[in-house]
C-alpha cells in the first residue's frame, strides 16, 4: 500500500494550503498492527491528500481504552481533502529554519513542522496569508507533539517559549503542551475499521505574560501507515480529557471524494 501520513494537530477546518499538481509516489509502508508506532511507520508524505468528513459542533464519545465507535455518519458532514505540503515558498517559511512540512492547522493558520526518529517537532503555526492582521508565533526551541515509539501508557511535557504576533498584535508567553497516549483498540468509522489504533490527548495551555490564559484539548487516533485517521477538538477551557462536544471533528472518509 502507499504510505499515506496526515499528521495534522490542530483544528478541523477546510484545507487551504495549496497541493502539488502532482504529487510524488511513496515507498511502501506495511501495518504489522504491533501496537508499537516508529517514526518509520508514521512518514510524512508531502503532497498528498486523504479525504476526511469534517463537522463542527459534535457530539462524540472518546472515553474508554480498547474500543471507540465513530461511524455515526451524519448530514451536516462536510468531505474535506487534506494534507502535508513542503515548506517552500510560504510567507512565512523563513522564519522556520529547520522546518520542513506545513500541515493545515484550521482557523486560517498552517502549523510548521519536521519529523526525525525521535519526534514530531511543532516549529509554530502562521496565517496562510500575511497582512495587517497576520499571525505568527514561533517556538524558542520545536516543541515535540509525539514522540517515537508511540506506544499505549506514553505521556511527555514540553514548553515552547513564544515571542510572535497574534491576530497583528504582539504576544510574549508560552505554550505548555502535555501529551498522553491512553488507550490501544479499535476504532469504528463509516464503512472502515482500524485496529489497533492508538488514542492519543493533548492539552494545550497558552500562557501569555500578560493577559487571560486559555487552555484546549484534542484527542487523536493514530494508526500505522496511515497516521491521523480522526481527531476532535474541544471548546477552549475544556477540564474534562473525555469532552463529549467536539468543536471540530475530522474522520478518514474511505472511498469519498470531496
């Protein structure tokens, strides 16, 4: 099969981020469905794009540790085509020395990555447009959003320091970001199963240096080869890691097209 690897973290929205006309071909990548995900067995294929069904505003249920049912199919569904594109010729791409991949973040924004055998590292995220009221915040040091081998029972911290514009205005803090892998199983989609996929929460704490802090969680399933096959979104200020409205909901749409 090709490999075919949508790592994207941030919110569910309409993918923006111009494709390749044609996109390159991959070398293969085999699930052995061993619970263990390496960095070999989540590439980034640039380039390429998956269809998903995105909503807004869902009712969800993510709790538990073995087993999660997301096949509801539902008519307010949108198909959605998106994936990873090269860092290039964006606005922004010098401002991320190191980087390498721009993954559709939601919102107007793009989160700016690269992957090696440790983790996959968050440069910072920008609007995919500049202007007056452009955004673009930047990590001190990439702050890692997995880490490999991803495994059930894995949790990690880390801080990115942040001295960038939001919304054109300056914005001096921090982002705390802890990430838990809870939970190994199957997960029901419309007319697809994947098994055994690994949920994974992530909290996301802003803190500026002045100002209200805000706060938002996500939870990913993650299957080898495939990378990303759903992922909802809380409301900001959510406290609890099983949220059951998902702000934005995004799940691999099989033989769809947008």
């Amino acid at each position: 099969m090709k490999t075919l690897s949508l790592i994207l973290l941030g919110a569910c929205g309409v993918n923006q981020t111009p494709q390749p006309a044609e996109p390159p071909l991959l070398g293969s990548c085999v699930p052995d469905r061993d619970g263990e995900i390496t960095s070999a067995e989540l590439p980034v294929a640039t380039g390429l794009t998956a269809t998903y069904y995105a909503s807004v505003d869902t009712p969800v249920i993510l709790a538990g540790t073995d087993a999660w049912d997301l096949s509801e199919e539902r008519a307010a569904d949108e198909v959605i085509a998106i994936g990873p594109v090269a860092l290039t010729a964006q606005w922004y791409a010098a401002e991320f020395p190191g980087a390498a991949f721009v993954a559709d973040g939601g919102d107007g924004l793009d989160g700016v990555f690269h992957q090696d055998e440790q983790a996959l590292w968050l440069h910072g995220s920008a609007s995919k447009e500049p202007g007056a009221n452009q955004t673009l915040i930047r990590y001190a040091v990439p702050v890692a959003v997995l880490r490999f081998p991803l495994t059930d029972g894995l949790t990690f911290a880390a801080n990115g320091a942040i001295d960038g514009t939001i919304s054109g205005l300056p914005f001096v803090g921090a982002d705390e970001v802890a990430v838990e892998v809870s939970g190994r199983g199957r997960l029901d989609l419309p007319y697809v199963q994947f098994s055994p996929v690994l949920r994974v929460r992530t909290q996301i704490v802003r803190r500026p240096t002045a100002g209200p802090v805000v706060s938002k969680r996500s939870t990913s399933f993650v299957f080898e080869c495939f990378g990303e096959v759903a992922h909802a979104d809380s409301r900001l200020d959510e406290t609890n890691p099983d949220f059951t409205t998902a702000a934005a909901l995004r799940r691999f749409a099989l033989g769809v097209s947008p």
